[in-house]
C-alpha cells in the first residue's frame, strides 16, 4: 500500500504550518463581533481605533484596491507613503471615506 503525500514539498508543509498558526491566534467570535463595512469608515473614525486596528485597516485597504487593478504583489514601502500621504489628506478631510481617501492617495505626489 502506498502512503499518500498529504504536501507536495516543505515549502507546502510550512505554508500550511504558518496558517494554521496565524488561524489559531484569530478568535471566531471575535472576528463575526467586530465584522466592519471598510466603505463606511471615514477619516473621522479613525480616532476611536488602536494603532494596530488601523494597520489592519490600511493592509487590507492596500490589499483592496491591489486586487481592483490586479495586482497580487505587496509592497511594504508602497503602502507606507501611501499612508503617509492619506494621513495629509484624512488631515484636512475628515468627513472622507477612508477607501476615497487612500485611492487619492495612490495618485497623489
């Protein structure tokens, strides 16, 4: 009888370890709590997040409008001047929806 191979390779193998990890340390219940419409977040709000809330925020905004233009690649220093640049902008347009404010961002120089 021939065992089969669950992963193809050790790059698989760690692939699968690393998202089980990164699963494990998410909380169901708290995900589905702190469901968010990213769209209806303006820049106003972002006073009542932590730090590390708005990194999410900003990574899956980047994420977003990468996947709209069809781009699979992340670029760490791409996003923070884009960030740098929407904290200007947020700055001076608080009733701006955060998604509107970091495409502006995007095209900005």
């Amino acid at each position: 009888m021939t065992k089969k191979r669950i992963f193809s390779s050790p790059k698989s193998y760690t692939l699968a370890l690393t998202l089980t990890v990164l699963a494990a340390g998410f909380n169901v219940g708290d995900a589905r709590a702190n469901t968010v419409d990213i769209s209806a977040i303006k820049c106003s709000d972002l006073a009542n997040y932590n730090t590390e809330y708005i990194g999410f925020l900003l990574v899956w905004i980047d994420g977003y409008l990468g996947g709209r233009a069809e781009d699979t690649t992340f670029d760490a220093e791409r996003m923070g001047n884009n960030a740098e640049k929407a904290k200007k902008l947020c700055a001076n347009n608080l009733d701006k929806g955060l998604v509107t404010i970091f495409k502006e961002a995007e095209t900005a120089q």
